[in-house]
C-alpha cells in the first residue's frame, strides 16, 4: 500500500528542496533525502514511505530547473506524482530519473494520508474504500523508462533512447 501526500498548487522546486541546499548535494548526494519539503512540509522526508504517491495541482515543479528536486523525490522513494499540469523541465527531470508522472487532477478525489494501491501498469488507483481511479494512460515509451528505472539505465539496458 502507498500513502497520498497532498500537496497545492504552484508547488516550486524551491518548496521541494530550497535553493540553499545545493551545496549539501555537490558534497554529498545521499543528504538530499533529509531535505524535501523541509520548510513545506517538515514532516514529508521522516516519514514517506518508498511507494507513496504525490497528489498536487496545477504548475508543480514550476520555478527553477533544479535537477536536485526531482532526484531528493526519488531518493526518499516517492512512487508517482500525479498532477494536472506539471511544469515542463520538471516532468522532464522526473523521467530522466524514472519518476512516474501522470496528468490527472484527483485533489478532490483522494486524501492526504489515505492509503492506496497503485498500479503502474495499468494506470490504476485504488482507494481503501475499494473505489478504481484510472490514470491516462502514458504513452508506452514512459512505461519503459519508468520500467528500466529512468532514461540513463533504459540506454544502458536496450543502448539506444526510447523511440529510437
């Protein structure tokens, strides 16, 4: 089972890791993980679970390209963020990273903390209550570099990039 994090809209690259801890990550990458949503959200990085589920509004990870937000993500294990509108570089950063991203507003639909089962494969949530929320399906280049882990292992996997 995965946990639902809610988050709003206009969720920042500076809210996810702030700006001041980039030097931490050039000295040693493995710090990150105690940094996400530190001044949002302090209790995010403590207590996510490997597997649990970012559900936000609109424009999340607008604002910097900070390449270091989506790997602090990954680091504590998130499993898929779900949003209606991500900003475009961080979505970017996300699949380099094989971070699951789909398009979906369920802010409405899911609660912080309920606890669900994702199916990655067939773009399916479902609740506690036993109710199904299905994804859009991402194109079938996604599903492979979510599957090899992000674009640097699929290229080492299959030695060519998706579509390719």
């Amino acid at each position: 089972m995965s946990r639902v994090w809610i988050f709003g809209q206009d969720i920042n690259t500076d809210q996810i890791v702030p700006g001041r801890f980039a030097p931490i990550m050039l000295k040693n990458e493995d710090d990150l993980r105690k940094y996400p949503f530190v001044e949002h959200r302090p209790d995010f990085a403590g207590t996510v679970r490997s597997g649990d589920i970012i559900v936000a509004g609109n424009n999340f990870g607008c604002g910097s390209s900070r390449e270091y937000a989506p790997l602090a993500l990954r680091m504590v294990g998130v499993g898929a963020i779900i949003a209606p509108l991500f900003a475009r570089i961080f979505f970017r950063n996300a699949l380099n990273l094989g971070i699951p991203c789909f398009t979906a507003d369920l802010t409405a639909q899911l609660r912080d903390g309920q606890e669900v089962e994702m199916n990655l494969e067939q773009g399916l949530i479902i609740t506690d209550d036993g109710s199904r929320i299905a994804l859009p399906p991402p194109p079938a280049f996604l599903r492979e570099v979510w599957a090899a882990g992000g674009i640097v292992p699929f290229y080492r996997q299959h030695g060519r990039f998706p579509g390719e």
